[in-house]
C-alpha cells in the first residue's frame, strides 16, 4: 500500500504547485522512481474521469474513514479498473475499494456512453498540441566533433537530410543556430550513442540563444561568468563556443543540482569551467579572479511558463489562484533583479545576457526596465548583435523605451517551433565623454571572434545602442 500513498503524496505536491510532475518526481526515491512516476502520470492523464467516476460512485463519502484523500483514491481506482488491479495486500484500505468494485465499474461504463468514448484510452486527457510542433533540437557539442562530422554520422545511421517535420527519419540544419540539428519530434535520442558520449546535447532552440548572443570571446585572457549553471546546457554551450579557452566560471547555489553540473560538464569535454557550488549572489564583485569578468550569462529561476512539454499539460491549471500567481511571479522578479545588479557591479563587466524561459512580462521586460533604471552605467545592446535574424523581439509597450525592445528576443510555445523564451542584453556604457561621439562600434552587427592572446576585456564587448543611452540620459535627467 506504500506504492499508493507514495503516488498519492506526489498527486498532493502537484496540486500545492510545489513543483514540475518532472521536478518532484526527481525527488523520489530512485528505486521507486520508474513505478511510483508511471502511476502518477497515468493517473494525472485520466484524472477528470477518475473523478467523475470516484464522486459519482460516492466512494469518499461512504469510505471516509479508510480513504482519507482524494488523491490515494484516484491512485487505487486508477489501477482497480484501468490497470491490473490494486498491486498492496488485503488490507483494509484495499478492501474499502473492492467493496465498491461494481458500483464504480458501472459509473466508469455510463461515463464512456455520455463521452462518446470508444474505449477507456479515450477518457484521457487530450496531449498539448504545442508540442508536437516542436522538433527535437540536438545541438553538436563542437567540444568534441564538428557538425559536418554529427550530419555524416546521421546520415550514415538512418537518417536523410530533409524537413525534421515531414518525416521520422528527416533532419536539417537549424537556421537561426549554429551546430543545432532539427529532428522529428518523435525521435528520442537517450539511448543515442552520441548523446551518451556528451557528443550531442538535447537542448531546445530558444535556450540556446543566450550563449550564442552573449557571444564569448574566444581568448586564452577571457573570464566569463555563467551566474545559474545547472543542469548546464548554457555552460556547456558557452565552452564550445569560447572553444575551451579562457576562464568559465559556473556558479551553482543548490548542492544536488551542483552535482548534475558537474556531471554534464565532464561528459561534454568542456574544458575551461570551473564549476562552482557557491550562491553567486555571496560572490565580492571586486574579488579575484571573478573581478576579471567581462561577460555574464544570467539564466535564473523562474516561472517556467514558457515549458511545454510532454506531461505538465496534465496539471489542472483552471484552479490557478491568479492573486498567488501574481504574488509569485513579484518575488520571482525582485530576485531576477537582484542577480542582474549584483552581476552590473562586477568592475570589467561589459555584456550581461539575463534570460528566462517564462512568457510573462513581469519576469523579462519590467525586470530589464528596473535593471536599467537602477543602473544608468549600463544600457541594451545594439539590436544588430542580438540575433537579428531572429525577428520576434521583446514587447515595445513593456518597456522603458519601445526600442529597447529590439535588444531583447521572445519566443512563443506554438508560434516559433520552440518553448516560450526571453533572452535582452545588457552592455556597459562607455565613459560619458563617449556618449557624444559618433559611434563606430555601436552599430558593428556582429563583435569578431579573436584566436589571438589579446585582451578580450577591451576587444569583445558590444557597446550600448547610442540611441538607447540618449534616451535613457533623457529620463534620469
Ligand atoms: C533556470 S536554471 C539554469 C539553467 C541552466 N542555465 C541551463 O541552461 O542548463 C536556474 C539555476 O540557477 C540556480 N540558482 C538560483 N539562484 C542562484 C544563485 N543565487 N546562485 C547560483 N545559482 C543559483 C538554481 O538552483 C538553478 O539550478
């Protein structure tokens, strides 16, 4: 009976909103893990019906005593009529739901009949359709092979270079990314020789735009700073792309999560990280050797509303309490804001890319805007460095100036063929006497790549989008 109160306890964190059916059932013990999650997940698919059947059955009002939860009800019920039955000794609990074994069959056969339901599989909830829109995106960890070498390797195993979406066994080269594969959303790639060997990351589109705007400089001198690592997808990305040279630091503040980083990064070869499991928020700017950083990658928790993915559309989210949503989504952004000044104070900083993968203004432009405005040394990066192929950019109405908003990208669940992402750029100011002068890297479209020794401090950096620093002088005059 274990089993079913183990279910039932994640059921009870789901519907508290403590977390994803993936984090929390991450939590699990993990020689439960694989049986305890397939209940849970079955049980979430059916649960409108579970319900429908357990209410009309009247089985908690008559069995109160012995089945103390909704949830533990719905977890037995689930297996009594749509499974193998109840896998737990004759108990008491498990005799309190046999008893009501035809009463509840009966309600489960009138519910097909009312639905229309040829079978009990079509009682489950319908899957979001967003996300069989997305393709599954592998990136080439060009730490360890170059993507001619990932498109030969896939076209020799099964594979035929073709649109990802018209067929299983078709793939492309991404055109937005650099190294990034489309494939079809079906293909799973975890028992992938390449995946298994860290030659290939699983990482949607949209979470890689960071690092590649971000734009690392690729110098033996370079010290970048990722503030949030874990799991590391960006820190990994960012390696490649500094291809393993300079100084990555990757700050990580939540022990467990510390240790998949470190995982990740030894199985992708990076090696120019030092992964760190300190709050970065605890970091003294002016301290070395982090004083010496010249980018910040900011990537840190947030809501997560952009995620589609192939199980949370099982959460009830009619219930939502939009006054906690409101509050959550507040605290959300004060912390948002608090990295983001703490990363604008380290001395030789000169671009910060603060990302999230949520939809909501309150947690992507309102944060830039009061970033911004607590720190008028900084402005937004000229637009044409930000990725300009990419054309949804942040929302002009949300923002301080509309035309920060070019400096920022926004993606959307079942628009973009992505999860829903924001990405903005911070760059330093230059020295006031600057600000008058006509600018010649303001608007370079592109800040080079060096393989030489140089000093990527001064070399790398995207200045602030002349017209975005009037402006702001403008305001705090
Ligand atoms: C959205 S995740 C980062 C995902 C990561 N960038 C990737 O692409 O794989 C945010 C991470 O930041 C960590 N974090 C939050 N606050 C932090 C802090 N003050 N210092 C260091 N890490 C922090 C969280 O524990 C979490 O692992």
């Amino acid at each position: 009976m274990n089993f079913y109160f183990e279910a039932a306890k994640v059921l009870d964190q789901l519907d508290a909103k403590k977390g994803s059916i993936k984090g929390i059932i991450g939590t699990l013990p993990e020689k439960d893990r694989k049986r305890t999650a397939a209940l849970v997940i079955e049980t979430l698919k059916f649960k409108p019906a579970l319900s429908t059947i357990i209410k009309e059955a009247q089985l908690m009002k008559e069995e109160r005593k012995k089945i103390t939860s909704l949830n533990l009800a719905l977890a037995l019920v689930h297996d009594l009529l749509l499974a193998k039955g109840i896998q737990a000794g004759d108990g008491p609990i498990k005799q309190a739901v046999l008893r009501h074994k035809t009463r509840l069959s009966a309600e489960l056969t009138k519910l097909k009949i009312k639905k229309g339901a040829k079978s009990t599989v079509d009682l489950a909830q319908a899957e979001d359709a967003r996300v069989a829109q997305i393709p599954r995106y592998v990136r080439v960890n060009t730490a360890l092979w170059s993507t001619d070498d990932a498109v030969s390797w896939y076209s020799s195993h099964g594979y035929t270079l073709s649109a990802p979406l018209l067929s299983e066994r078709g793939f492309d080269k991404d055109e937005h990314i650099p190294d990034l594969l489309r494939f079809h959303p079906r293909v799973t790639f975890h028992e992938d020789e390449c995946y298994k060997r860290g030659k290939i990351i699983l990482q949607d589109k949209a979470s890689c735009f960071p690092a590649v705007v971000l734009n690392p400089p690729v110098s033996e001198h370079a010290v970048v700073i990722d503030a949030t690592a874990a799991p590391g997808n960006k820190t990994s990305h960012l390696s490649a792309l500094m291809q393993g040279k300079g100084k990555l630091f990757a700050f990580e503040r939540d022990r467990k999560r510390y240790q998949t980083l470190t995982r990740m990064l030894s199985k992708a070869g990076c090696k120019n990280v030092t992964p760190l499991n300190i709050d970065f928020l605890t970091i003294d700017p002016e301290s070395e050797p982090y004083s010496a950083a010249t980018h910040i990658l900011l990537d840190p928790s947030c809501s997560g509303s952009g995620i589609v993915n192939r199980l949370d559309y099982l959460l009830d989210t009619e219930e939502n309490d939009l006054q906690g949503e409101d509050d959550r989504l507040s605290k959300l952004a004060a912390f948002q804001l608090m990295m983001i000044n703490h990363a604008m104070k380290f001395p030789r900083v000169q671009c910060i890319v603060y990302s999230t993968c949520s939809i909501h203004a309150t947690e992507n432009e309102h944060v830039v805007r009061e970033a911004l405005s607590g720190n008028p040394h900084f402005g937004m990066a000229p637009p044409e460095g930000v990725l300009s192929s990419w054309t949804r950019r942040g929302i002009p109405e949300e923002c301080a100036c509309p035309e920060h908003a070019q400096s920022m990208l926004r993606c959307m669940p079942g628009e973009d063929f992505t999860n829903g992402f924001f990405v903005s750029c911070f760059a330093k100011a230059a020295e006031p006497t600057a600000i008058e002068e006509p600018a010649t890297t303001a608007t370079a479209s592109k800040r080079p790549r060096e393989d030489d020794d140089g000093d990527a401090a001064t070399k790398e950096a995207p200045k602030p989008s002349k017209k975005s620093k009037k402006k702001r002088k403008k305001k705090h005059q």
